[in-house]
C-alpha cells in the first residue's frame, strides 16, 4: 500500500528496492567473513547513526515466549482459506521513549513462520508490507505464499510497527465519527465547505491527543527503525535482513542510516522519494496515478484525454448528487477518488475499475464504493480497522510542515490540477489539512538515508507505480550512497514488483538466498 497522508476528510494515498557480497551468512545471521565484525547496538543514535548508549540487557537479552497463532482474521478474505503455514506468535518489550531507556516499555506484536530448512538457515527475514500503519502480523501470513522459496532458508518475521494495531495502537475516533468524516467534501466549492473540511482536519488531531496523547510523540520512523534493530538483537541475528515494500522503504533507509553496520540484505520494493517534502510526495502521487490511469485508458484503446475527461465529469456529477448502493450507503465524489485509486495499485484489479467505472455511469455506485471500503479497510459491519489513524500519527510524526496560507493553496491547486484534473483537486486540499495543525511537531522536511559503510541495497522502481512513482527509486538509490543504493529497474505496471514481476523476483531471490548483488541499473520487464 502507498505511503499515504491523510488528507482532512480523504484519506487519500499519498506518498499515508556489481558482483557478488563478499561471503555468506553462517546459518546465524553472521557474514562467515567476518563474525567478529561488530554490530551497532538498538540505543538511541545521533543524527551520524551512532548509539549515545547501549540498551538495557532486560530488553536486548529478553526472551520472547513463542507460541503458536493462526493468522489474524483480517488478514483474510471472506471466501479465503486460512493459511496452512505454522504461525507463532510472540510480543517483544520496547521503550517507549529510547531517550528513557529504562522507563516504560510498549508491546511490539511479532509473528513468524520457522525455515523449512533448519540445517541451512540464514538467519531472520524481517518485513514491513508499507502504508504507514499496515500491520505486518495481519499481513505476512495473507502473502506468505510469495515468499515459500525465502522461507526455506529464512525465518519470515512480521511485526506491528508502534502505534499499529497489536503493537500499543494510536486511536483517534470511532466508527461513527469516521463515517462523518469521510462525508465531508474533499475539495471544497466555497467559504463552508472549506471551513468544514479545515476545521474536520484540525478536530481529527485534537482527537487523536486526547485518546492517543502519550503515543503520538513516539511512534515516528526513527523510533521504529530503533526497534526493528532491538528485534535484530532479540532474534540472535548480527545483521538485519530486510524487506520492505511502499513506506516500509523508507522505514528500512532510515534504519541503515541509523545502523549501516547492521545492514545485511535489503530490499527495497515500491520505494518512497526520499528526497522529497510534504509538497513534493503529494505532487509525486498526482503523477503517478495520472500516469497509472493513462496507461489503464490506454489498455482499455480510450484516449488519455477522453478517458480523463469521462472522470472528470463523473466526479462533478458526484460532487452535485452522490450515488445509491446496494448496502444502502452513497457513493460520494470523495469516496469514488479512493475506490479510483484503489484498482490502479494492481494492473490485475483494472478490469474490476472499468466494471466499476461502467456501473458508476449507470447509476449504481456499489463496485467503487467497495474498492473505497477495501482502502479504508471498514469491513462489512462498518467498522474501521484503525490504519489511517495509525498512518496520520507516523506521517505526522515524521513530517516538519508549516500551515499554508491561501495563496499557497491556490497556487498547488492550480499545479496539481494541471498534472491530473481528477487526483490533483484532492491532494492539493490534502496539503492544507495534513499534519498542519497536528498537535506534535514532525521529525523533518525529509528523511535522512544516507547510509556509508552499508552493505549494498536493492532499490527496485516500477516504472508504471501509481503509488510510488518510479523516479523516486533512483533518487533513493543515489541518497543511500555509492555502492550502497542499487537500482533495479522494472518496465511494468503496478504498485511493487516482488512476485509481479518473475525477473525481479530472480534477482531479489538470488541477493537474499546466494548473496549475489546484481549490477546497479540491472533493467527487468515484467
């Protein structure tokens, strides 16, 4: 999923992977040329990545009380079998403060399937699937099956990042309060709408301190890449082995800028611009999925410029009079965005958008609005998992903007619309609402990932990503630094390429199995 800014009343996805290594890992996670190697310590780094103190060994030698799980129910679809693969489930201790050490701890949820080959194991395979806010324990069992060939030399491990789902989650509002957000215009017509969609932003934040106030100023990307390399420490592995895919780049850039000599191999797959402000991410997104509908229209033989007009049109329609569905609910301009970009993550879901799209024209707004449902992860009793809460308090968390004023509003609506009449309009608004008036300060403008001294890192663009677009996989590459960031790039559609595209999946494949780095600048077609 896109690395997504909540955006007032829309949610909308915003930016809330030469030669060989030298050696292999021992079965423990430990490079067999260089066992003695020193790793970096989970304390609380400076702004080099240097630790100002080791942990307490109450939390880095703690032992993690392992038992058996089934995979979480959402994880599931509703006709879907439960996954048959051995799942066990652990909760991890974390500061909450790493500045306090000592003081009070969180839970972090884990879960696990164990490699099939015990004799040959490398060591543990971490995951975070993106958003922020996606939980990896309801995840990584759902798309276990992708990774059966990893799992047989690696533990797959998925954990809740802090402040997500079973990992101290940050709540906000409740299902009806949600519900009336979501109703509010998106982009606004006049003076009203536009004080109820500021005012809906500003109340959402205040909402969030009240219910969530102690957890808001700790569960940024920093904070998590500390404990990503405390589960490292726990789970007996000197180096971090890393996938991750949409936000989950970034999370793993910045914890190799904060640990580079714990690197061991990652992958980053879908990678989020790090190079780019709050301004620039949401700019990226209208590009991408302009570009993701372009090519859809194309698929379908529809001109780039009709088939952007027909949603257009469409969208107006909606704003004057939402549509019926058949749970009795409207399908709103704001909700009919989502349930739009939703299908363009997958060019296996545009063939359900044109039945959307056509039923839409008809008058029955009920595929659109389920694609919406899907995203703002509500299930069929209208309860709202609580992702986008947990999304909004990470991005906030993470990201230094200032209020903007009218003017500055007027002149991004104008750009953005330009870029893509039908995602510019909302993202534009996204930016006026956003974390401006969220009660913690964010980290910084960008993240730092520069990471000298790392083991390479794949870095993998898809070159039709609606979510993530490709041009932010070589920027990446290049902040990570020289023979660090190695681009992989891949000529296809779609929102990640791991398990999409069967080259890349080669490659990723050889890189965490044999150790085997592809060229930078290595080209797959999926």
């Amino acid at each position: 999923m896109g690395h997504r800014v909540r955006a007032g009343a829309l949610a909308a996805a915003v930016v809330l992977a030469a030669g060989t290594i030298a050696g292999c890992d021992d079965g423990k996670g430990a490079a067999a040329d260089g066992r003695n190697a020193p790793s970096v310590s989970a304390g609380q780094p400076t702004a080099g990545g240097e630790p100002q103190g080791a942990l307490p060994a109450a939390l880095t030698g703690q032992k993690l009380d392992w038992t058996g799980c089934e995979a979480p129910v959402e994880a599931l679809g509703s006709n879907a079998e439960r996954p048959g693969t051995p799942w066990q489930c652990a909760t991890l201790k974390a500061p909450l403060d790493y500045a306090d050490p000592d003081g009070e701890t969180i839970g972090i949820a884990l879960i696990r399937a164990k490699a099939g080959q015990p004799d040959r194991r490398i060591g543990s395979l971490l995951f975070n699937f993106g958003g922020p806010g996606g939980s990896g324990v309801a995840t990584l069992p759902h798309a276990a099956d992708d990774y059966r060939n990893l799992n047989k030399r690696y533990d797959l491990v998925g954990f809740d990042p802090r402040g997500v789902a079973r990992s101290s989650a940050v709540t906000c509002r409740d299902d009806a309060e949600t519900e009336r957000s979501l109703a509010i215009d998106p982009t606004p017509d006049d003076a009203a709408e536009e004080k109820a969609y500021l005012a809906d932003a500003a109340d959402f934040g205040a909402d969030c301190a009240r219910r969530s106030g102690r957890l808001l100023p700790r569960v940024g990307t920093l904070d998590t890449a500390r404990d990503m390399d405390l589960i490292r420490q726990v789970l007996g592995d000197r180096k971090l082995h890393y996938v991750g895919f949409s936000y989950g780049t970034e999370l793993g850039g910045v914890y190799a800028h904060l640990y580079p000599r714990n690197v061991g191999r990652l992958v980053l797959d879908a990678v989020v611009d790090s190079t780019a402000d709050d301004v620039a991410h949401s700019r990226n997104q209208v590009l991408g999925f302009q570009r993701a509908l372009e090519n859809y229209f194309k698929s379908r033989g529809i001109g780039a410029e009709e088939g952007t007009a027909r949603i257009v049109a469409l969208l107006e329609k909606l704003d004057r009079q939402p549509l019926p569905t058949q749970d009795g609910r409207k399908l709103t301009e704001g909700l009919a965005i989502i349930g739009i970009i939703k299908p363009l993550y997958s060019q296996g879901d545009w063939q359900y958008l044109t039945i959307g799209l056509e039923a839409a024209e008809r008058g029955d707004g009920s595929v659109l609005l389920a694609f919406a449902d899907v995203y703002h992860n509500r299930d069929s009793e209208g309860h709202y998992s609580g992702q986008n809460e947990s999304h909004a308090a990470i991005t906030c968390a993470d990201t230094e903007v200032a209020r903007s004023t009218a003017e500055e509003r007027s002149r991004h609506l104008a750009d953005f619309t330009e870029v893509s009449p039908v995602f510019g309009p909302p993202l534009a608004w996204g930016l006026a609402a956003g974390c401006a008036d969220w009660p913690v300060k964010g980290a910084a403008t960008t993240p730092d990932v520069s990471a000298k001294g790392a083991a390479p890192i794949l870095v993998i663009g898809t070159t039709g990503d609606p979510a993530t677009p490709y041009e932010g996989a070589r920027k990446t590459a290049d902040e990570l630094g020289e023979g660090v960031g190695v681009l992989v790039t891949n000529k296809g559609e779609g929102h990640g390429a791991y398990g999409n595209s069967t080259c890349v999946t080669k490659v990723v494949d050889a890189y965490l199995l044999d150790g085997t780095v592809p060229e930078d600048g290595t080209t797959c077609s999926s």
